[in-house]
C-alpha cells in the first residue's frame, strides 16, 4: 500500500476518532469520494490499535487505577475507585457490543455504509450534539457516574454503530443530557472507547490474522505509529479547547459536510 494511501488513513482515523465528527464516517467516505483502493481490514484494525494506545496513554492514571480494580471485580468486590470504574465501563459497553453483534450478523453494517447514511448521520447527529450541549445543565463530573448513567450513556453510545454518528459525539450527547459538565462529558466517552475499541478491533483482527503477511504487518505497523501520534494531539487539543470552548465549532463542521454528502448523494 503506498506511504501516501497509509499516512492519510492513519491521519483522518486519529484526527478524528476522538473528537465528535465520525472516524468511521470519513474512513468511509474516503474511497467513496477520492477514487482510492479501500485501505482494507488490515489496516483498519492498525489505525484503532494506533488510536487505542492515544487514549490509554492520555487517561494513563484511569486505566491503571481500572487495571488494578479488575481483580477485586472478578472477586465481586466494588469497593475501590478502580473496581467501581471498571464495572461501570462494563455496564456501559453491553449495549454498544450486543447492538453491533446484531448488525453484524444481520449484514446490517454493510447496508449503512452509504454516503446518504452518511450525510443524514452527520446532520441529524450534529444538530443533536448542539442541542444537548446548549440546553444540558453542568451538574456533574466524572466522579459522579453512576450505574444508570452508565447505563443511559452506554445505551447512546450503541447508537453510534450508524456510520456518520460518531461514538465520542453520541456520548458525549448523553451525558451533557443527564447534566455532565462538558469537560467531565467528554471525560466519559473517552474511558467509554477503550473497551469498544478493544471489542471491535479484537472482531476485525481475529477475521484478518489468518491472511497477514510481513508486508501487510510493516504496513500496519505504520498506520499504527501515526494515527497514534494523530489521536494523541487531537486529544489533548480538544481536552484543552473543552476549559473555554462548547461544542459549536464541531457542529458547524458536522452540518456542513452533512449539507455537502446529502446533495452529493441526491444529486
């Protein structure tokens, strides 16, 4: 796969993996719209191992503190910071794996990776996240999450399975509903990633490995280290921007491109 074809990919799925504009969506869009080969399950399965690695590394002291709770919780025992976070990601990861065992094998997924999917995903979705983000009060913070906001929240994050939605948006449109500050919202669909990112990549790489070979792996290899880079910087800049900045700007973008995909699509 050219170096060009392998950086972009890369680049689009770790810009936009974790703020609130569908990386699934552009990765789709990508073939569809520029004539270029689809880059593949291979490197798919490379750019959110890339992305998966940002958010671990960026939420390093969540994911230690759920890594040493998980014993505790094998146990049964929900009685420290790390054990009650772990559950509660748990929770908040059924109904988005359920949903997307589902669509998966209905063939579903594949019916929906459509630029007019696409378009209306970004448009409605959008509208959504700016309605919630201007009317949600700012009540709570990450430490208040409880078991049914887990469960609402994980419940919104299902929805994110429609190409075009974005899963960081989706939730983040939850939680700003049920009263999470903005910060603290996006806070909470960042932990809630790494379980579905893990899930999914897990599915996608156990149905590639068979055919891997070394120039695919060097490949991915390569995607990996730059959507990584990609996700880190994009991360940290949105976590940043969230102390003065609302959500808008990426609503504006969403509606646009919505705008554009639907009369491309209808036209």
């Amino acid at each position: 796969m050219p170096l060009f074809h392998l950086i972009l990919v890369a680049l689009i799925q770790g810009i936009t993996e974790f703020l609130p504009v569908s990386s699934s969506g552009h990765l789709i869009l990508l073939p569809k719209l520029t004539g270029l080969d689809d880059q593949g399950q291979a490197i798919d399965v490379a750019v959110h191992v890339g992305t998966l690695f940002a958010v671990m590394w960026y939420f390093r002291a969540d994911v230690c503190s759920v890594v040493a709770g998980l014993p505790r919780l094998m146990k049964g025992r929900i009685d420290t910071h790390g054990s009650k976070l772990a559950f509660m990601l748990l929770i908040a990861s059924v109904p988005v794996v359920a949903f997307g065992l589902i669509l998966k094998l209905t063939e579903l997924d594949q019916a929906m990776r459509s630029v007019e999917v696409i378009g209306w995903a970004m448009l409605i979705f959008g509208v959504l996240l700016y309605w919630a983000d201007q009317s949600g009060p700012e009540e709570y913070q990450t430490k208040d999450w409880s078991v049914q906001d887990a469960m609402i929240i994980g419940i919104w994050q299902a929805i994110a399975l429609i190409p075009g939605t974005s899963r960081s948006g989706i939730t983040i449109t939850g939680a700003r509903l049920l009263g999470y500050k903005r910060r603290d919202a996006a806070h909470l669909a960042m932990l809630m990633s790494i379980p579905t990112i893990i899930a999914s990549g897990t599915l996608l790489a156990g149905e590639t490995a068979m055919n891997a070979d070394m120039s695919l792996l060097r490949d991915g290899a390569i995607a990996a280290a730059f959507a990584f880079i990609a996700a880190l910087l994009a991360l940290t800049l949105m976590m940043r921007l969230l102390r003065s900045v609302s959500y808008t700007p990426y609503v504006i973008y969403r509606v646009l491109l919505g705008i554009v995909l639907l009369v491309v699509a209808y036209s």
